[in-house]
C-alpha cells in the first residue's frame, strides 16, 4: 500500500458559474497557495462545482411542474418545480414517505432527491442537477489536468449522500477517472491461510470521504488534493458502485 | 476545520492474542517507527484487533449449533456452527437471502453475519466477534494512551461493513471516544443565504475510511493515526449512527 497520505484543500476557489474555467480555477488557486499537484495526487473535486461549471443549474421559475409532480409536492410539503427536476432525474423512486424522496438516479446512484440541490447553487430560486455523465467529467478534468499543469493525477468528483441503517450522510465518489473503485481481496489469504472470499473495499469512496474532512460545506473549499495513494489496481469508474437492482436486497 | 491531514499505518505490529496488552503494543510499535503520539491524533483501531485482545474469539468446535443454526446452514451451505455464532450476536435478521445474512447486531449495527468473521482469527477454526460494547473500547483505549503516552488522542474502533445500493465494503467507527460523530450544518445558511436543513456528515465513519487506506486486510497493520482534524463540536459515541428501526426506510 502506501507509507501515508497527506490530505490538503484547495484555498481560495472562487464561486464557480456556468462555463467557467474549472481546471484553470483549481490550477491558479494551487499556484496561489504556493502547491503544485504532483503524479499520483488524487483532486477531488465537488460535484457541486463540476455541476455549475458545466451549466447544470436550473431556475425554478423556469420549470413547469406536472401534475404528478403538483400532487407529491402537496403531499410532502415540497416545491413542486424543484420536485418536477428531481422527478425528471430519477428512473425509479424507492421510496417516497414523510416527504422523504430515495431515487435512483439515471446513472445508477441511489440517493435522496436524485442529487438535485438547491444548497451553494450560487444563485437564489436555482437548483444543482448531478453531472449528466459524472466518470465523463472526471475524466475530462483530469485529462485537462494532464495537458495544462504536466501532472498525472487521478480525479474523483464526489457528493454527500445518505445510507441505509446508518445516522449521516458521508461523501463518496460519483465520479472516477484513474483510481480504482474497488480493492479485491477476493481469494487471497489472511496469514493463517484463510482465504478471504468476498472483501471488496471501495477505496474511491473512502478517499472521497477523507477529502470531506478538510473540504466542508460552508467555507467554499470544494477542491482537496489526497496525495500519497498508491493503487496497483487498474483504473474503473463510478459506475463499478452501482449494485444491480436484481441483486440489491435492500429496493 | 483543518489545514491539511496526515494519516500514516503503525506499523510491525505482532499478532495480537488474547489478554494482550493492546495499547503496550500500539506504544512500542510507534517507538520503534520512531513516531510519537501527539494531542489531537485519532488512533484508529480495527475491531479485529480489539476484539482479540478481549477475548472476543469463540473456538468452533466448543459451539453446539441450535436447530435453527442447522436449518439455515443447510439453506445457505454454511458452517452450522459459525452460524450459531452469528444468531446469538443478532438482535434482527434484515435479511437471509442466497446465503447472504444482514442483521442487526444486539449494538444497533447493521451488517452482514452480525460481525462474525473468521479472517484473521490467528487461530485455525475460530471466529471473532465485534467487541461488546466497541464504544467503552475506544474509552479505555484513549484513557491508556492519556495514562500512558501523554497523548490527549481521539480513538475510532472500526469494522468494514458492506451497504446497500453500493458495491464494496467501507470502513466505518463502531466505538468513538473523544470525537463527534456527526458534524451537523443544520440551520447554517450557505453564502447565498440558503439554509442547510438536514445534512449531517459522518466525520468519524469518514475518519475510519481515511485510515483503511493505509491500514490493509493482509499486511498485519490494523492501527493508524489521523493527524490534523479539529473538531469544536463535543465528544460522541458510535451509537450515534444508529438509526433507530422506526425511522429507518430501508428494513
């Protein structure tokens, strides 16, 4: 594995609009704090602010809610514009109890409201829609990464979402490019021979959670470099998260 | 929050067996890597190792498998005997379904086989159990390493549990002592003056993440240190992430 991992923000983004230059915000924020990104850092960036810099917003006073949309926002005490987006993110609805929304997005994702949020949109009566393509948009950044600042990194673009059994969201990778999704210890052996049969460790969502630590919601610190990983695994996408409903237990 | 982390493994740990002295262990390893705890620092503690020095190793062939125990095994093509293991740590069956089994242990924790794994037992034929009370582990711990190393730490006690929707296993706190393990931005507004109603983040479900990086199943080293997070809220428990049955969609 690895000696250790430093893991730092990226200070001093600043609000990030549709069609901004991201990579050259995370790149002149970086030179600015005086780091430089390395081969092998992991950038780890919000989806909030790949979302915006791709246009992702929707004002709601543009949206036309259907009727569908209409009859569970007055059932959960909801705006309905901003639920007629969610409904138009979702392919199935899991649950919908107490006002509580759990969608599976069109990616795959399972979460609360497909993702669409109206937090940090940088603009009021607007609401944030997940990247269409989020391992799309790692890749794009990090490709971008590769050309403009000569180093090669991996990208993880993240979002905090709930789960089952369990108080609190945590942050977890939506999107991946150059860093595995899962370590297998699928038929390898502990040391006293046992071999160990099912492990899968999704070590892309753990180092989106770690980057949370110092990235926080309020303080405009979407960006934080994990550096110091090192994975011998080959490298997957987001996608490779998504459990096959037919073999999810918990739908 | 927090500069930047630095999260390193405590390495050459031995075998830990039953009685030992954990935290000794912990201290000697660190001073022979010539590192030193700081104020601060989260010790980050996998349960097998707990559980072993607890005593938390119940041998095979001394368990008499109950009826239920032999119906299920013979469903599922598993050990009857470990499978009664399991039954006695389980408060609910979630699930039991293709040989897979999701219960709710006695502590509130939902996973698979109710903790019970037989992977680095570090004895043949033998099963560990998750500590019985995981959070008063990590309050021992942390008091011993105040005692004895001078170190005002945090201490998270943690197990990788597999969740719904997503593949793969995460490291998760099943014992916190002198964290908080929720951050909570209810009721704060965003720059745009829009109130965050509900998140909740799991900093020490994501602390346990950071740590599994660099911690490893096969290479023996089952104790971290997280260095750099700073935390003003107070100090919580791991029973904190129980979602109490009622409130929980997904059951």
């Amino acid at each position: 594995m690895t000696r250790g991992l430093t893991i730092f923000p990226v200070a001093g983004m600043p609000e990030v609009r549709p069609k901004d230059d991201l990579v050259g915000l995370v790149i002149a924020a970086l030179a600015k704090a005086k780091e430089r990104l390395a081969d092998g850092d992991v950038v780890v960036i919000a989806q909030k602010v790949v979302s915006k810099s791709e246009g992702r917003i929707v004002k709601l006073a543009e949206v036309e809610p259907s009727e569908r949309a209409k009859t569970m926002a007055a059932e959960g005490n909801k705006d309905p514009r901003q639920l007629e987006v969610v409904l138009r993110e979702t392919k199935t609805i899991l649950r919908w109890e107490r006002g509580v929304l759990i969608c599976e997005t069109h990616h795959g994702f399972v979460c609360a409201n497909a993702g669409v949020d109206r937090s940090n949109a940088g603009q009021p009566d607007a609401v944030v829609l997940l990247p269409l393509d989020p391992d799309a948009s790692a890749g794009r950044i990090r490709d971008e990464i590769a050309r403009r600042a000569s180093a090669r990194v991996a990208v993880v673009v993240t979002d905090t979402f709930g789960r089952a059994w369990r108080e609190g969201h945590t942050n977890v990778a939506i999107g991946i490019a150059g860093l595995p999704a899962l370590k297998r210890y699928m038929g390898q052996t502990d040391p006293e021979g046992y071999e160990l049969r099912v492990t899968e460790i999704a070590v892309a969502d753990e180092v989106a959670g770690a980057a949370e630590l110092v990235m926080g919601k309020l303080d405009r610190c979407p960006v934080a470099i994990v550096r110091g990983v090192a994975f011998a695994e080959p490298s997957e996408t987001a996608r490779d998260y998504v459990r096959p409903a037919a073999r999810d237990l918990f739908r």
